[in-house]
C-alpha cells in the first residue's frame, strides 16, 4: 500500500494541466516505493518500445495488460495505415479488441489532431478501467505516471506546427507511395 504517496499527489483530470510532471513523480516514487514497484515504472509509457522484440510479460499484471493494449492499438494502427497505402504491414496480435477499434475509428477522421486526442482519451478511459477500485496500492501509482504522461503528451500538441508537419509529411509519403500521385490520387 502507498497510501501516503497517492494522498499527498493533486487529482488529474483528462486535459488539465496538473502541478506535478511526470519526472517530479518519478522522484517522488523513487522516495516512496519499493524497489522492485519501482523498477516496474520504467513500463509505464505510450507507444511501444523494442517493437522489434516478442512481448515479454514483466512482474505486475497492470502492466502487462497496459502494453498489450498499446502493442494492438499501435499494430492496429500500422495495419490500417499500411491497408490505406497497399503496403504491407506486420500482423495485428488481438489482444484487445477495444484498442483495435479505436485505431479504425482514428484512422477514419480526417484531422490528424483529433484522431491523436481520441486515441489518448481511449488511453485515459483504458487506465482507468486496468486501475478499477485500486485506489492506494502499486497500480495506482502505475495508473498515475500513465495519466501524467497522457496529459503531457497532450500539452505538446501545437496545432498549427503539427499540421504543417503533417501535411509535408504526408507529401512525402505520397510522393514515395508507388503509383500515387502527391495529392493521393492513383
């Protein structure tokens, strides 16, 4: 039980900037946790890491289940992209059925910033469900960094550098796709 970590940390709500960072976090859990809870914090991200590797389950059920769900949401993700490009792209592994249709819902829409904040609020909203009633033990603190994370990444979305980016990225793309045309068409 971490009762006195998790009291003492502001509540986080979904697109509000907390009074902590994640890196302050970090520095309290390293004060506050066990070794072996804080060692585990290091898995606590978005995206997937050594995506190259075979998923390797780690010592913490929260976590685990936590990558599976963004391993299917970013495979997901490539596939669909790969699926609109008719390039190939590496194999969905099913492990959750709700990342996979949020990834078909965010390739949908047609605003490359929406689709991101819909797939990070899909993340919030997954968080707190793999965290359920754990409110003081070593899932909360795990749920917490992924939801002060979420917000940060958030915070660093500029829409108009984004979208410039974007739109030469996709350029690109387009311009490198086989058979397609800078403005997408065959």
């Amino acid at each position: 039980m971490y009762y006195f970590l998790i009291a003492q940390l502001p509540y986080l709500r979904y697109g509000q900037m907390p009074s902590i960072s994640s890196a302050e976090f970090t520095g309290l859990c390293r004060e506050y946790l066990m070794r072996k809870d804080f060692k585990l914090l290091k898995y606590c991200v978005c995206g997937i890491h050594d995506e190259a590797e075979p998923f390797r389950a780690v010592d913490s059920a929260f976590i685990d289940k936590w990558r599976k769900r963004e391993r299917s949401l970013i495979h997901a993700m490539a596939q669909l992209r790969a699926a609109r490009l008719k390039t190939d792209a590496p194999p969905v592994e099913h492990w959750d059925m709700d990342a996979e249709n949020q990834a078909k819902t965010a390739v949908s829409m047609d605003n490359p910033l929406e689709a991101e904040l819909f797939l990070d609020k899909g993340r919030w909203e997954a968080v707190e469900r793999l965290q359920q009633n754990a409110y003081f033990g070593v899932n909360a603190v795990y749920a917490y960094m992924l939801k002060l994370l979420l917000i940060e990444r958030r915070a660093a979305f500029k829409t108009e550098e984004g979208f410039d980016e974007y739109k030469t990225l996709y350029a690109s793309i387009m311009e490198n796709a086989p058979g397609v045309g800078a403005t997408g068409d065959s």
